[in-house]
C-alpha cells in the first residue's frame, strides 16, 4: 500500500496534466473508500488490538491507546478533501478544459 501512494506522489510530482491527476485525487480522497478513511479505520482497529492484547499495564497502554483514537479521528477528518477535488474538477470543466471522470 505504501508503494502505491509513493508511486502516486512520484507521479504527481512530474507534473501531469491537471485533467488526468484529478481521477487518481479522486480515489485517494473518496469520501468512503479514500485514504482518510481506511486510516482511521486502521488506526482504531490498532487501538481496540493494543487494548486488548496488553491488558497487564493498562496505565501505560491507555494513553497510547488514546492516541491511536485520537489519531483515527483526525485521519478521517480530513475525508472532506473530497469536496475540494469535486470543486477543482468543476472548476476545470468551467474553464474549458474537460476533466476526466
């Protein structure tokens, strides 16, 4: 997974042509299957995996727990980048420039 978003970001870094980087933009912030979202599910998975499996310290693993929590709710937070690419994509197609689906 990893390597994919690497080649995504070599990608967008040559500087392609706007109408064909916004359908990768699209998928990696689809507001339901996007990246913001399977982090923070992965991330609360992680929290409910740590709280479970290491009940004998609970002092020392709520905190991290909570973080992971904390980090989950972030993560999906930033799902509303999806309207900013609907946005851009009008914005594209306003301009002349026909974007691609």
């Amino acid at each position: 997974m990893t390597v994919t978003l690497a080649q995504a970001r070599d990608y967008l870094r040559t500087s392609p042509p706007l109408t064909d980087a916004l359908p990768l933009l699209a998928d990696l912030l689809d507001e339901d299957t996007g990246i913001p979202i399977l982090l923070g599910d992965v991330l609360r998975s992680a929290a409910r995996l740590v709280a479970q499996q290491c009940p004998a310290e609970p002092d020392q693993i709520r905190p991290i727990a909570a973080g992971l929590r904390e980090a989950a709710q972030e993560a999906t937070d930033w799902h509303v980048l999806h309207w900013d690419v609907r946005r851009l994509r009008q914005y594209v197609r306003d301009a002349g420039q026909p974007a691609a689906s």
